[in-house]
C-alpha cells in the first residue's frame, strides 16, 4: 500500500485545490503516472503515483482545498484492476472524453477547454511533449463573440441567477475565485496592512533607448532570435540602482534586515487568473539577450500554464510594466517579503523643456514603491533617479552592467 499525499508545493505555497482526478477508484496506476491535478496560487500541477497498483482510494473531491502532506488517496500494489462492468458503476471523479485514451493537456488548458465547449481530444498540441496547452485551445475554438467567461456547466464553476424586473437580460453570476485570485487578493491586502507602503514618481526620457533599440534591433534580432525589448534596461538599471541603495534588496525578518548580495529581479507576467512573477535568477550575470530570450519564454509558459515553482520561488526585487495595457501612471503593490517593487508606464509623446527650448519626447512615468520600515524617502527618491540616469545615458548603463 502506498499513499499519495500534496506534495511540497514550493516556498510560501502551503494551499491547493483538487481540481481534477485523471483516475478513479479501481483503475490501474504505474510508478509516476499522473493521477490527479492540484491548483495552487502560483501553478497547477499534476501529481503523480510513487508506486505502480491500482487506485483503491479516492480520499479528496474535485474542488476541495487541501494542505501540504494531506491524503489524497491509497493505491495497493497487489490489488488488481476492477473488472470493466464494476469500474463503470464506480463513482467517478473524473470523465474521458470519449474515443480513446485521454490527450495530455496542462490544467489551464482542460479548464479553457470547458468553458469554451472544446474537446481536447480533437486539439493539436504544440507544448512540450504534444501537451494541449491554452493557447491551443483557444486557437481550436476560434473567435468567441459575446463570451462573457466560463460556462455554468462546470464542476466549480460560475452559478447565473435570472432576475425578474421590468427587462429580462439582467442577470448574475456566482464564480468561485481560483487559488491564484485567493491568493492574490489576500497579499494585497496583507502587503497594505503589515508593510508602511509609499510611492516616488519620476519621468524619463526613452529617446536615447528607443534610439539604441531602432539601431540595433535587426543585429539583436539576428543573433538572439528576439526583438530587444525595454525590459532588459530596466532590468540592468534596477540592478545598478539596488548596488548603490542595497536598502531596495533587502527583506524584514523580525527586528533583522537581511541584505541580499543577489539579485534575483522577479518580472511580473499575465496569466490566466492573475499576474504572476517569474524571476531571472542572478540577473547581474546576464547579458540583455540573455533577458529577452527568458522573459519571452517566461510570457509563453505563463499562457501555456507551464510555468514551474522554482521559475516562481523567490526573488529579492521585482518590475511589473502596467504600460503594455496602456497604463499612463500607476502605484504597484509590494511582493511581500520583497520591500521595493518598480512600476513602469505607458511611452507617450510629450512636451518637455530642453535647453530652454520646448521639445517633444517620449516620456515614460516611473514608480518605485517601498517599505518605509528600512526605507528613507531619500533613499527611494535617490534610486529612481538612478535609474533614470541610467536609462536617459544608456552608455553609462552598459559601462555600470
């Protein structure tokens, strides 16, 4: 007999939500063989069997939160399978399609695949190993007009209730929040209440970076594959900021501040249920391709559903860009237990003074946010002209990197 239990789910990760049994009770299961998906806040993953035998057990239903090392059901290495006629009067967690053996796609995909009436079993599959991913689903379904989101068919999905009145189309829904929004909404308030929250605005001036990039960019796109993008410099600038104010790279641990000689710089990403923050691990090391390539890749996984835990563990520093949705100005939340996080904005053309001459440049707004327990106002200040320096003297970045 050996059990399956919820894995260690990575740092700070202690919740899941059974999202979907692969198995049920009778079914014969091999050595590693996934057999049930976990939602938590950051990913969803499959767990699998540590020994091969056939699955007697089903301890938890689909859409039941559990914890780190809770049971999630027995499997008997010297039972055997149940006959075809007593499986099929077992209860039954989880349904193949029909025509065959169940195709291999990501959680994300699977629930897409739901909400938009799409069966899997007719997809093509372009992740790793043939693996159904979301955007493939969404590409299977085609154009979905006046889609307003999941439908009501779903396990743990949304309840509309039809009002009466003097028009019959005001109706609502009931959803219950994924892992990821939980937990999302829950740091946001806790990042508020626990941490003395302030902001610093600047502007920059992107015309010598836009500049660089419009001459460089089929040299760059040639030899790395990728278009050089802005994220790259912001990272290289954050990088030489936090040397010179280490203050922004620290984290409180009781009455001790732990200063980090690292810079593992988090990138926060869309993704389906919420933003989530990658981080590039020792991103002082890196070369700007080296950033563009995995951040590109980082943005894919996240839409695939195929970001790992460790892509997601950590990180002592983190840029989150509001202007790819065209955000002109905004105040970004702290990443707990990280005490400074850099908002980045929408690229507008402005009139600005130069020379005592009215120019017109591109102009972006910046923001730094920053736990005023270890950090000064001045210190704050003095870091986001830093990097203002160094993305208006790029040359002086490249020196600094």
């Amino acid at each position: 007999m050996s059990n399956i239990v919820v894995p260690q789910l990575g740092e700070s990760v202690v919740e899941a939500r059974v999202a979907r049994w692969l198995k049920k009770e009778g079914d014969r299961v091999e050595t590693g063989e996934p057999v049930v998906e976990l939602e938590t806040e950051k990913i969803d993953l499959e767990v699998g069997a540590d020994h091969g035998g056939v699955l007697t057990s089903i301890k938890r239903l689909e859409g039941e939160d559990v914890k780190v090392g809770d049971l999630l059901a027995v499997v008997d290495g010297g039972a055997k399978a149940a006959p075809a006629a007593a499986a099929a009067s077992a209860p039954q967690p989880a349904k193949a399609p029909a025509g065959g053996d169940e195709p291999k796609a990501t959680p994300t995909a699977r629930r897409v695949a739901k909400d938009l009436d799409v069966n899997l079993g007719a997809v093509q599959g372009t992740g790793p190993a043939g693996r159904v991913t979301k955007n493939d689903v969404q590409k299977a379904a085609g154009p979905t007009p006046g889609a307003i989101g999941p439908t009501s068919g779903s396990t743990i999905g949304p309840t509309s209730v039809r009002r009466t009145g003097p028009t019959s189309d005001r109706t609502e829904q009931r959803v219950r929040m994924s892992k990821r929004r939980a937990t999302i909404a829950r740091r946001l308030v806790e990042a508020q209440r626990t941490a003395a929250m302030l902001t610093t605005f600047n502007e920059v001036d992107m015309t010598e970076v836009m500049g660089l990039r419009a001459r460089r960019k089929e040299a760059f796109k040639k030899q790395f594959g990728v278009n050089l993008g802005l994220t790259s410099f912001f990272v290289k600038a954050s990088i030489g900021a936090l040397r010179a104010f280490p203050q922004l790279n620290a984290e409180i641990q009781g009455d001790e501040i732990v200063y980090k000689h690292y810079y593992d710089v988090g990138v926060a990403v869309g993704a389906e249920g919420g933003l989530v923050v990658p981080v590039l691990r020792d991103a002082d090391r890196m070369a700007f391709g080296d950033i563009e390539v995995t951040v590109r890749d980082f943005a894919k996984r996240a839409g695939d559903g195929t970001l790992t835990l460790d892509d997601l563990k950590g990180g002592t520093f983190t840029i989150t860009n509001g202007g790819v949705f065209g955000s002109l100005m905004s105040t970004p939340i702290l990443n707990p237990p990280q005490v400074a996080i850099l908002g980045l904005h929408k690229i507008e053309d402005r009139a600005v003074a130069r020379n005592g001459q009215v120019a017109i440049r591109p102009m972006m707004y910046v923001a730094v946010s920053y736990d005023h327990r270890i950090v000064d106002g001045r210190e704050a200040v003095q870091f986001l002209v830093k990097i203002k320096e160094f993305i208006e003297d790029p040359g002086h970045l490249l020196l600094e990197s």
